[in-house]
C-alpha cells in the first residue's frame, strides 16, 4: 500500500472515529438534558403540593419545618431513584445544604444577567458536562422564581412568629429580602457518568 493511501486511510477511520464519539458524546449530553428536565418536574410536582399542605395545616411556621425535615427527604428520595444528585441552592441561601459551590454560583450570577435582559424565569436553565481528572459529570441547573407566596418566608416583611420559626431551623439564615419575580435560587443536579 502506497504511503499517501496508507495516511488517507488512517486520517479517515480516525475523523470517522472521532466524529462517531462526538455524536455519542451528544446523544448523552441530550439524554442527560431531557432526564434532568424530567427530574425537575417531579421533585418540583412533590415539594410545591406538600408545602401547600403544610401551609393549609399550620400556615407558615408549619411550612418552616416542612422546609427543613421534608424538603431534603423528598430530595434524597429522588436522588437514591434516579442516581441524581438532587439538591436547590441560592446565593441567599436558607440552610447549609443551599449554599453554592463555585460552578452553581457562577451560574446563578448568570441567571440574574438573563433575568436582567429580559429573559423568562420559568425557561432559564443551563447544563454543562465537567471534566475533572478521570471524572466526567453532568451538570444542571433550572431556575426558580419568587411568586407571591414565597414572600411570606422570603420577602421583605416576614412576620416576627415566621422569623422565630426560620430562626430556630436555620440559624445561618440569609434567604429573605426577595420581592416577587426574583431569582429565589435553581433546582441543582449532577450525574457522575461512567
């Protein structure tokens, strides 16, 4: 075989090799995209109807404590599901398990300057696929607005029985002074793929 047919077909089956891993590579990514889309939907289609539960049995002070024993069960339950890290955090965040690592507040920061231009809360989401030494992840984050409900735990007249109740189940507590239509924080989840 000639040098220049040996090199063609080489460079070949490598572009063909490469273009195949990509379009696997893709194929994941939208795969990953549309579970993660899913998830949010159930663990959003869990927490809002329990939380509306609790605020029609014992209003807000109820719902305090919903947030803090219930919210991060359903959370962990999903997780152990779907193999998913489940989590919601927020820049002003409400408890421990709320507070941004690096990659998610940098994406937070970025939901405030689409909000700012413009942008519809209820479709802002982003997705990214890290790489870190032999660790591939896929990362997603979806927006969460503040609706007049919210304002009750979150605004900026929480009444004094809320704010004892927030106190005494968050005592790190950063997450009021949102107005309506804010960015109160994003659903967050990760996948490790293999």
């Amino acid at each position: 075989m000639n040098f220049k047919v040996m090199t063609a077909a080489i460079l070949s089956a490598s572009l063909t090799s490469f273009v195949s891993s990509n379009v696997m590579a893709s194929d994941t990514t939208q795969s990953n995209l549309e579970e993660a889309r899913g998830l949010v939907k159930q663990f959003g289609g869990q927490l809002k109807p329990e939380l509306k539960k609790a605020m029609k049995s014992g209003g807000p002070v109820v719902a305090v404590e919903f947030c803090h024993s219930k919210a991060p069960a359903i959370a962990m339950a999903l997780s152990e599901k779907s193999g998913w890290d489940v989590n919601r955090v927020s820049l002003k965040a409400r408890g421990a398990m709320a507070k941004p690592d690096a990659w998610e507040t940098q994406v937070l920061n970025d939901f405030n300057e689409r909000k700012a231009a413009g942008e519809d809360i209820s479709k802002m989401d982003f997705s990214e696929v890290i790489h870190e030494g032999d660790k591939t992840t896929f990362r997603y984050m979806k927006a969460v607005g503040t609706a007049e409900v919210c304002l009750t735990c979150h605004g900026t007249n929480v009444a004094e029985p809320i704010k004892q109740a927030i106190a005494k189940y968050y005592p790190q507590d950063n997450a009021m002074g949102f107005s309506k239509g804010d960015i109160r924080g994003a659903f967050s989840f990760s996948k490790v793929e293999k």
